[in-house]
C-alpha cells in the first residue's frame, strides 16, 4: 500500500518539485507541499526547541512560500500540532505492529516498548519535537499527547489483567508504569541521550515486577 506524502516516514526531506509544467496531479502536490512543512516543523522543534517555531522559521526550512503554509495552516500552532499528531500515529502503529506479533503478555509489553525505545532513537528531531517540545506547546497539544499515552496505557492494563486477574486497580497502575516510563524517556531525551534509549529496555522492563505476584495470578497459581 502506497503511504500518503504527509507521512514524512522516516523524517526524509522531500525534495522540491519542478518549477512549471509537470506531470504530477493537485493531490500529489498537496501532499508533498504538507509533507515538507510537516518536516520542517519537525526539525526547527527538534534543534532549536519549540520557543524557536515561528512561521518564518518553517518556511524557511521547508523552503515553501508564506502563502503555500497559509494555504494548509492557521498557523504555526495549528502546523505543530499536525506534526505532533502525524508523529504520534508513527509511534502507535509501530508499537502496535510489534506488540501484536507476540502472544505472552510479557513478551507483547517487551515488544511494545523495545519498539517505542527504537522509533525514537531512530528519529532524535521528532523525538525531542515529540516527547519534550510538545509540553511547552501549550494545553490543547498537551490533552492530546495524553491522549497518546491513554493508548500505551491501555495495552499496559490489558496485560496487567491477563497476568495478574486478581490485581487490585490495574488501570491507576498501568497508568503509573506508563508514566514512570515517559518521564525516564523525556529525562534521557532532554539530555541529548536518546541514541542510549534502546539500551533502557530490560531496565524498564523491570516495573513490571508486581510485588507478590503469586498473590495476584490465576486462582490456584500460588504455591
């Protein structure tokens, strides 16, 4: 299946089309013209911190005019949350593509997050742009990263209640992994460690010990 130009898989610049007559259709163009901006959001968030995005910034990176950005953005605000969004479906597919390939419930999360370790590091610009730039893009980009998080958070309960039938409130529990994790990732991040990020997996994976687990299994699981 052919991926859409706003997906900037992998963060690769789109290169700029011809000047003149072509070949491509309005569609085509559209998509690339977003794809670059997309891009180029991303990169000025993830070098320079989101304090520095302005309209002029992206234009220029993206090398688009005022008036092509205007065409598909309010503004820059608008822009990043669309980066913010388009990022935050990459890391979910992933991480779902990776979880669902296993069918243990600890090997699913160690999928999971060993997935979400990698994109990142594979991607530093969106990852600052992503974990630690959005936080100071104001509260609606921040309800909607929590949003993103509500998914991870999800499958953390899911497994929890597979592993642990009888563990008491596993969604506040999920929910404190989730967010213990995040915190460690945008620390490493915002220290310019997010190449070291895939090195974290086993130690994170370590909250998932549950105190007492035997306590909590399938009745007749203990002793």
């Amino acid at each position: 299946m052919e991926e859409r130009m706003t997906d900037t898989t992998a963060l690769g610049r789109a290169g700029k089309l011809p000047s003149g007559r072509h070949q491509y259709t309005r569609d085509y163009v559209v998509g690339h013209q977003i794809s670059r901006i997309l891009t180029a959001v991303i990169e000025v968030a993830g070098t320079e911190g989101f304090g520095q995005l302005t309209v002029e910034a992206i234009i220029g990176r993206a090398e688009v005019s005022r008036s092509t950005f205007y065409e598909h953005f309010r503004n820059k605000d608008d822009a990043f949350m669309q980066a913010h969004d388009m990022m935050a479906n990459r890391v979910i597919d992933q991480v779902v593509l990776a979880y669902e390939r296993e069918t243990d419930a600890l090997e699913r999360l160690r999928a999971g997050l060993s997935a979400f370790l990698a994109f990142l590091a594979n991607e530093p610009l969106a990852a600052r742009a992503f974990i630690v730039e959005s936080m100071a893009a104001g509260p609606e980009v921040a309800d909607r990263h929590d949003e993103g998080k509500r998914a991870f958070i999800q499958m953390v309960e899911d497994n929890l209640r597979e592993l642990f039938p009888r563990y008491p409130d596993p969604g506040l529990t999920a929910e404190t992994l989730v967010g213990g994790i995040h915190d460690v990732v945008h620390t490493r991040i915002r220290r310019g460690e997010t190449a070291d990020l895939p090195g974290l997996l086993d130690g994170l994976l370590n909250v998932f010990a549950i105190p007492d687990a035997e306590e909590w299994g399938p009745p007749g699981a203990a002793g």
